[in-house]
C-alpha cells in the first residue's frame, strides 16, 4: 500500500470518526423525511406457528409462511409536515396449515388464486377493484416521528356497515392511536424512551392499554448515510366485557377476558434519507373468547401463536 493511499484511507477513517463522534455528542435526529411522489418498495416475509384450542379442548396446530412486496408512496405532504401515505400490495403468497388441512393463497396482477389441500379453488366471487391495499391504495396519515394519525378510508359507502362491526371506526375515536416512532428530541447512544396509554378507540367496553420501550443502540456513519440501530419491546393488552350479539331468538353472550400481544423488534434506520432500511420483528399473541348461546353453559376457546416477520427496503 503505498503512502498516498494510507494517507487517504486514514483520513477518511478520521472523518468518519469525527461525524459518528459528533453524532453521539449532539444525539441522533430520528425521523422520516417526506418527499412528494417519493416511492419505497418493501420485501416482506413472515412465518409463525401455534395453536388453536376449539370449546371442546381439543388442540389443532397451526402454521403460516409467506411473502409479500409493498409499495409505499408519499401522494401528499402537508403543511404540518405529516405526509398522506398511499400503501398497496403488489405481490403476496402465503401457505397455511390447520391440522390436517393445508391451504395457500396467492396475489399478483390483481389476480386472487387459492389452493386447498393442494388443489387449486375456483377463485372468490368478489370485486377486489375497491378493496384497500390490494385493489386500491390503503391511505393514511403519518408524522415525522413516525405516528399514524389518521386513516382514510377508501369507500365511504359501506362506513355504516363496517361501523356495526367496528363502533369507532371513522371517527376521532381512532385517530392518533399510533404511538411515535422516534421521540421529538435528539437520542444519545445508548437512551431509552417508553411510553404507556390506555384508550378505549371501540367503547368503555374494550379497553386497550399499549407500552412500549424502545433503545437506540447505535449509530454509525457508512458512506454518505447515517445507519441508526433501534431495538424495541411492546406489549398490547385487551379485553372485551361481555355483549349480547345476534337476533333476539339466537342470541349469542360474548367476551373476551384475555388478549396480549408482545412485539421484539430491531430497526434499521437511514437517519440521512429519512428511511427504513431493515427491520426484524418476533410476535407473540394469546387471545382467550369466552361465550354461551342457546341456554349452553359457558364455553371458551382460544389461540395461541408466535410469529416473526422481516422487512427488507429495496
């Protein structure tokens, strides 16, 4: 190696010190950076197993495995500095297991294929055209700081029918439930933020409480880009006191004492541009649904799952 190339390869070695070591200093600006017509594309794959428990105690495995590519498009920034996400899915193939039985569904060109069993199905008798991210774009609003503040729903007709099944959907009640990403502060190396709320986005009846913690690891400059490490843990509980459902001569009393779900991630994140690079999540979910109908005494079942995911930008 001669002279002039060590002297190159130090100096740049010095300067890229310097900037991590400034960066460390000063804290890390952790935040999305929205460009109008920007496009990010997302490779995703998942798989996850557990258990179904039917009201007579009997156990059927479970598994799933796929994939997916997700294009996600800045359609609009607003004066806040929020931005109006479009997100669509181009691609999708996933295969599951239930027992015995085996199924697979796939999506690609706007076309739905699914298999049961290894013998390909007549496909569903129904318009995808409007159906939110597969036929038409699911639109949402997001911060900076990584906050969902607000989704758009694509088909306003059909808001009363899917408000019976989901009482607040539409209205302020489910906006800003998202928690922040990043916090509105530079983030030393090293520093843990949390946050824990309780809100009830469905009624009185279905309180949600949602902690999370999350921990820049690191930070280091690479090139031109500043590549920030974040590890997080959050943790979802929810329960439902129990409703009457159904017409008067089937009803139907239903609750729901138990549901929690845990989420480990770690991120990946191009402080430079704005942008995820790479994340790795690992999910567990327990859900316990308690009912009786017909003058039947009380029966439960339940589910239990663990199911990790990796998204890869392109």
């Amino acid at each position: 190696m001669s002279k002039l190339t060590r002297s190159l390869c130090l100096s740049l070695f010095v300067a890229l010190a310097a900037v991590t070591g400034a960066a460390a200093q000063e804290g890390v600006v952790l935040a999305f950076t929205f460009t109008p017509g920007d496009v990010q594309e997302y490779d995703v794959s998942f798989s996850g197993s557990g258990g179904l428990r039917a009201p007579d105690g009997e156990l059927a495995a479970m598994g799933m495995q796929g994939s997916c590519r997700l294009r996600l498009t800045v359609a609009e920034v607003l004066p806040d500095g929020s931005a109006r996400l479009a997100l669509l899915l181009q691609r999708a193939d996933l295969h599951m297991t239930i027992g015995e039985d085996r199924a697979r569904f796939s999506f690609a060109n706007g076309r739905v294929r699914w298999y049961a069993n290894g013998r390909e199905q007549a496909p569903p008798d129904a318009d995808i055209a409007q159906v939110p991210m597969v036929g038409v774009p699911l639109e949402f609003i997001a911060s900076p700081r990584g906050q969902i503040l607000d989704v758009i729903l694509p088909n306003v007709q059909n808001l009363s029918g899917m408000q019976q099944m989901v009482p607040g959907l539409g209205t302020p009640q489910l906006k800003n439930l998202g928690e922040p990403l990043f916090p509105d502060k530079p983030v030393q190396v090293g520093e843990t933020w949390r946050r824990s709320v309780s809100v009830m986005p469905l009624g009185p009846t279905m309180p949600v409480t949602v902690t999370t913690s999350r921990t820049l690891d690191s930070y280091s400059g690479v090139a031109a880009m500043g590549l920030a490490k974040i590890s997080g843990y959050s943790e979802t509980t929810f329960r439902a006191n129990p409703m009457t459902v159904g017409p008067a001569e089937s009803q139907m009393t239903v609750s729901m004492p138990e549901m929690k779900q845990t989420l480990t991630s770690t991120e990946f994140f191009n402080v430079t541009e704005g942008r995820l690079v790479r994340a790795d999540y690992i999910s567990s979910l327990v859900t316990r649904v308690s009912f009786a109908a017909g003058g039947q005494g009380q029966q439960e079942a339940g589910l239990e799952a663990r199911f990790s995911a990796t998204v890869q930008a392109r």
